[in-house]
C-alpha cells in the first residue's frame, strides 16, 4: 500500500532579485513520488521527483516569511551542499504541517514503491537531480553534512523577523528542577500533579498549584511551582497565542510591560528579552533575557522551554531575574460530550528574583514568591482571554489535506478517479520546463533542482535499487569464541566506570529492564514489555573534541577497537553520537558481544543490509533519570527513530560495526542539545539502542546495548585536534 497526502503548502525560498518569494503550491506525496503544482488539477507540474536514501526532511520550525507565520520542512539531500537545491514548505497551522511531516518521514522509511502510469510526453516534468539520483553503495558518503543548515534567504529573514517581533509579549516560564533519582516516567504526569514528587498547596482562580518536594527543606530557596487549569481550546490555538508577540498578548499577559526578540537561532529556537511590569512596592523593576525553544510530540503535546542567558546588557534602573528554567506543557485531552476541544495548560517555573529583597531569603521576604506566583497566574487570564474570543473548535483545524491509502498497483479508473496524475510526473522523463515564462515569473526561482535527463525511455522506468554493502574482508557474523572469555576490562575508553548512583564524569549500564519493547504479542495487543538482557555488554566509553567532526573512530589505529581486533569471538557495535557546540565533540559508546548473530536474524540484517533498511529501523529510547525538569521534558522518554530524523552514517568492518550519529542534522536536536549542555555537569543520562521490529517473526526486540553517562564534565574531553 502506498500512503498518499496532498493539499496547498506554501513552497519559499531566496528569489532571483535578493528578496524572498512565498507561494502557496498544490503539494502531493504518494510511496516516494513528490510533486508540486500551481493548483490542484494542473497538467504542469513546478516540481516532481523520486525521495531516495539520501533524502531527509527536516522539521525547521516556526519562520516568518514575507509577514506571515509559516510552520516549515526543508526537505533536502545529504550529498548536495547546495542550499538551492532544498526544497521549503511551510502551513499555517502546525497540526497541518504535523501530518506532512509524518507522511514523509514515512515515505522515507519505506522500501521504494512502483507506481505504473502512461505517460504525458508533453506537460510532465522529470524528477529532481539531487532527488532522483541511486543510491552508489558507499555507506560512508565523504560529502559531510552541514551542522548549520542556513540558506541565505534564512539569514536576510532574520533581520526582518526582529521588527516584525519586536512588541509586547511574554510567556510565563515553566519548570521544576529536581535532583532525584526517579525515573521520569514517574514524573510526568499528564494531569498536572499526581507525580509524587508535586505536592498540591492551594487552588486559586481556577488553577491548581503544586510545589515541587525539595532535597533540603531547610534551605531557604525559593521552590519550584507549578500552575495547572484546563482551557477549552485546541492545543495548537493554545500554543500560538503563547508564541505570538502581537498586542493581543496584553489581553491575557498582565505581567510584562514590553519584550522583543533579540536572536532568532532558528525555527525552534530564539532569544527573548522581557522587562516586567512593576507593581510591587519599593522593589525595583525586573527585566529578563531568555533562551526560548519548543517542539511538538507526536501526540499533539507542546513544549516550550524558558531559561535565562546573558546576552542583552543590564539596563540601568532595572534589577536582572534569574529563570533557572521553565516554560508551558500544553497537552489535548479527550473532548468533551459536545464534541469541544479541552487542552491541559502546565506553568512551571524555577526562578531567582535577585536583587535585596532575593538576599533576604526565601523565608523572609515575601517578594520573590509573589512574583514568581504572578507568572504563574497568566495561565488563568490565558484560560479566560480564550473563553471571550470564542474560537469555532467545531471547523476541522487540518483542512488542506487528505490523507488515503491507495493499492500498489493503480488501475488507469482508479488514477484518474483519485486525481493522481502526478505519478506520472514523478517518473517520466521529458526535459523539465525551465524556459516557461509562466513558472518562471511564479516560482522566481533557479529550477535546476530537476533532471533534464531525457536518456531513459519514458515508457519504461526501473526502480531505485540498492546494492548490499560489501566489505574487503569477509564479515564476521558468528562470533562465538572457541578460546573462553576474555577480561574485557583492559579495554579501557577515557572515560572511567563509576557506580549506578552518585559517579562523577563516568559511565555505567543501568537495568534494562526499565526500558519498554514490543513483545511477542505486541502487533495484536499493542502493549509493551519490559526488556531483557540486551545483545551487548558496555565495555566503554570516550569522550573526544575536536576543531572538525570526528567520523569513524573505530577505523582509527588507536581505538578501543582496533586494539581488540586480534581477539577472536568478539563483535563490536561502536554509537558515535556527534554533538556540535562550542567545539565537535563525540560520545562514543562501545558495545560488545561474545554471542551468535544468527543469519537471518533482524540483527544479522541490519548488519549486513542497506542504509535505507538500517534507517527505518534504528531507534534510541532516552531518559533523565537525573537531572532539571526543563531536559527531562525535553528529551522524554518516548523511543526516537534515529535513522529518520538524524544523518547516520555506518561504516563495517572485520570484527564491528560503527554508527556516527549526527546530531547537528536536526533543528529539533539541536534545540534539545542546547538545553542538555546548559546543564550537562548536573545531569544523569541514559540511552537504550536497539532495533525496531516490524513483523512477528522480528519480534520481541532486544536492546542491542544500555549506557548511564553521569555527571559529564566539558573541560574533561580529549582533544583530537592535534592528532
């Protein structure tokens, strides 16, 4: 079967005369064949092309665009470093945008589909160059990705979006900082409090507020607290107006007196500098500089996150407030008997007041308190600035759309009934038409995304197909040792083994059996299973830096693994996750087994198979088990198909396999990688890999390895620039 969507996207992108053109465009996705016209029903087609492995699609977050807010995708190629050959869309709205999003990270999860169409010689365009071209079977491409994925037209952007920013507004942060050891599964709660460690202490206007338990009761710190109501809205008309920075905001927001945005980082992320209202007695104004970012959960839930940064300079007059972290959780619930939209709204919020008033102590002076409870409040005016506008909650929000399963194979009724013309589109071949005076005055646009291949035949097109990898020497699947066992502990990482609690820049392996799996009876059921031993023992574990990207270590003379590769029986899985901040650095896991990888077997396949195989099927699950509430909520714990939202690159040798991870892809990581590092030397973090199952003969999943980092300290990395 193969999944089709289509409906009007606005397609943007730097223009020919050095502004930016934005243009709605009838966009149609059905297997891998993606299209674009002007209207729906056009013969001419703008763009049309095939999605191959090399493909990713991004989400890219919130961007203004000529004056409207579009919530876009950059869907793009990894081997192509040229920013023209990207293609942006964006929606209006971001459930819209949601659905397109899951739509083409399926299609790129999926193996390629033929869809059979007689062919228009004369009105189809070819598929795109940079989109159509085979997979070539190298695992290991040389063209590296860029980690800072900005085109020109996004850096002209910029500087418009800080006018059109710069009004009233300001969101009321949210967080909780915990140093507890509970899982956080235990600690999210979706109903705002029944988490243990949240303690309710009153109700006020509608809202519930919970204090978080402290570890030292008898410090005076100001606690962190937490506001929780329900408002009858949808959540991503909720999640808008806490977005928008227009005049509106004063309606609901009574605690700022004006705010703008100073950096715009990218589609998920920027700066915001706030000065509050005063209405406290003889204390000083406060004024605030804050690291914004938010994202969307697959469920509809949204996140945006809050912590304070220097990067505007203090004002005179004005004393500085410290927001450790905080933001809003922004959750649907079930409607209601009338079929109206409710949405759970959670204000969390950690902060320093500062100033003499702050000095005094939280058991002295009531200011700090009142201010913090004041953020608090604006849930409430938020609740009932939603109940007087009245929004239509009964007009579908995803109306551009349809979402349909057609058959593999296409009867010629059955394309023209289901308006599916642009199939053809996809696979012919006639020379693109570039020199229509007409798509060049719409697009304004250079269009040499597409093929001017003219060499196949029209009339007979052949699948992408993509070759096993193949190594120089012969792999080495059954590892069974015939010598005993070795004492793995002389293969030692830079980084040391520290015990489960309490270690300090050290790693470790946590019980597997908190991370949850399809079972055997899952495909029926849909249930979970806590997981068994996993395939691989963590033996260790390096953290490295460096002025470039470190690709590859297990091929590097000097690693853990090459030091190995004289012991027989021994397989090893290498996860290099890399991570860009103020140098490259790469935490690189090594995982070992002494056990049979039985041919045939899911793990056997992903080993010996093909990249697009391997990407489907690669997932991490994560978790925090230690660690401030604003990381634990934006990492989760939900499983994250690494392969399709981040560029993996696999390299295979004798005796290992390696997995470079590169986090700096994705927009969405990238946001989630600023918050982790802002508090990394205070954090415990745990990564589950293994490999999804998608049939029964593939089930149950096992973990492929589990590693504890704990407590990582920046200035401890080895660096490799001068090796």
């Amino acid at each position: 079967m193969a999944s089709t969507i289509e409906g009007y996207l606005y397609s943007f992108g730097p223009s020919r005369q050095g502004g930016v053109y934005c243009i709605q465009t009838f966009c149609v996705l059905s297997g891998r064949h993606f299209s674009q016209c002007r209207h729906k029903g056009d013969l001419v087609t703008l763009r049309s092309g095939i999605l191959d492995v090399d493909h990713r699609v991004e989400d890219t977050g919130r961007q203004i665009v000529n004056d409207k807010v579009l919530y876009t995708l950059r869907l793009y190629n990894v081997t192509v470093t040229d920013a023209k050959k990207e293609v942006l869309v964006g929606a209006l709205n971001s459930e819209e945008i949601a659905e397109w999003l899951k739509a083409f990270t399926s299609s790129l999860g999926r193996p390629f589909e033929f869809v059979p169409a007689e062919p228009c010689p004369s009105t189809i365009s070819p598929a795109y160059a940079h989109l159509g071209e085979q997979f070539v079977g190298d695992t290991s491409p040389a063209a590296s990705p860029r980690l800072e994925p900005e085109s020109p037209m996004f850096h002209w952007q910029r500087e418009k979006s800080y006018a059109s920013l710069t009004t009233i507004g300001h969101e009321s942060p949210t967080l909780a900082k915990s140093s507890s050891s509970q899982r956080f599964t235990d600690l999210q709660s979706t109903d705002g409090g029944q988490a243990s460690k949240w303690k309710l202490v009153r109700c006020e206007n509608g809202l519930r507020f919970f204090k978080e338990a402290s570890s030292f009761p008898f410090v005076y710190k100001l606690p962190v607290m937490k506001a929780v109501g329900v408002v009858n809205a949808p959540a991503d008309q909720i999640f808008n107006l806490i977005m928008d920075y227009g005049p509106e905001r004063q309606q609901w927001d009574h605690t700022l007196e004006c705010a703008s945005v100073i950096e715009v980082i990218d589609g998920h992320s920027d700066v915001v500098y706030i000065r509050l209202r005063q209405d406290w007695g003889f204390s000083r104004q406060r004024d605030l500089c804050l690291s914004r970012y938010w994202k969307r959960e697959e469920s509809g839930a949204y996140s945006v996150f809050y912590r304070s940064i220097l990067k505007h300079p203090l004002q005179a007059g004005l004393v500085r407030a410290y927001i450790h972290s905080g933001g809003y959780v922004v959750t649907p619930l079930k409607t209601t008997g009338g079929g109206k939209p409710r949405t759970l709204v959670e204000s969390v919020l950690e902060m320093d007041a500062a100033g003499w008033s702050s000095l005094l102590g939280a058991g002295f002076s009531s200011y700090p308190a009142q201010l913090r409870d004041s953020l608090l409040r604006v849930v409430a005016g938020l609740r009932e600035h939603v109940a007087a506008q009245r929004f239509n909650s009964c007009v579908t929000i995803i109306k551009r759309h349809i979402l349909e399963e057609y058959p593999e194979v296409y009867p010629e009724d059955s394309l023209q009934a289901a308006n599916l013309d642009f199939s053809e589109a996809a696979v012919s071949n006639v020379p693109f038409l570039s020199t229509s005076d007409d798509i060049e005055e719409f697009f304004d646009a250079t269009m040499d995304q597409f093929s001017d291949s003219s060499e196949q035949s029209a009339h007979s097109v052949s699948e992408p197909t993509l070759p096993i990898v193949e190594h120089h020497k012969p792999l080495r699947i059954k590892v069974r040792s015939d010598r005993g066992i070795y004492d793995l502990s002389k293969f030692r990482g830079n980084v040391v083994r520290g015990p489960l609690q309490g270690g300090k820049h050290s790693f470790s392996e946590p019980d597997s059996s908190v991370f949850l799996l399809q079972g055997i009876n899952s495909l029926s059921t849909g249930s979970r299973v806590p997981a068994g031993q996993p395939f691989c023992k963590l033996i260790g574990m390096d953290w490295f830096k460096s002025k470039d990207r470190i690709d590859h270590v297990a091929g590097r003379s000097r690693s853990l693994v090459q030091r190995a590769c004289s012991k027989e029986g021994l397989f090893f899985f290498v996860v290099n996750l890399q991570i860009p901040y103020t140098s490259h650095y790469s935490w690189v896991f090594y995982f070992v087994t002494e056990e049979e990888i039985v041919e045939g077997s899911l793990l056997h396949r992903f080993i010996s198979g093909d990249d697009t195989f391997r990407n489907s099927r690669l997932s991490l699950i994560p978790a925090i088990p230690e660690g401030s509430w604003i990381v634990r909520q934006a990492v989760g714990t939900k499983s994250v198909p690494l392969g399709q939202i981040v560029e993996v690159k696999y390299h295979v040798g004798f005796n290992y396999m390696e997995i470079d991870l590169n986090l700096g892809s994705s927009g969405v990581v990238r946001g989630v990688l600023s918050l982790v590092f802002g508090y990394i030397s205070a954090l415990v973090v745990d990564m589950a890999f293994f490999i999804r199952g998608e049939t029964a003969d593939e089930l149950p999943e096992r973990l492929i390895g589990v590693g504890r980092c704990s407590h990582i300290q920046l200035d401890k990395a080895v660096d490799l620039s001068a090796t």
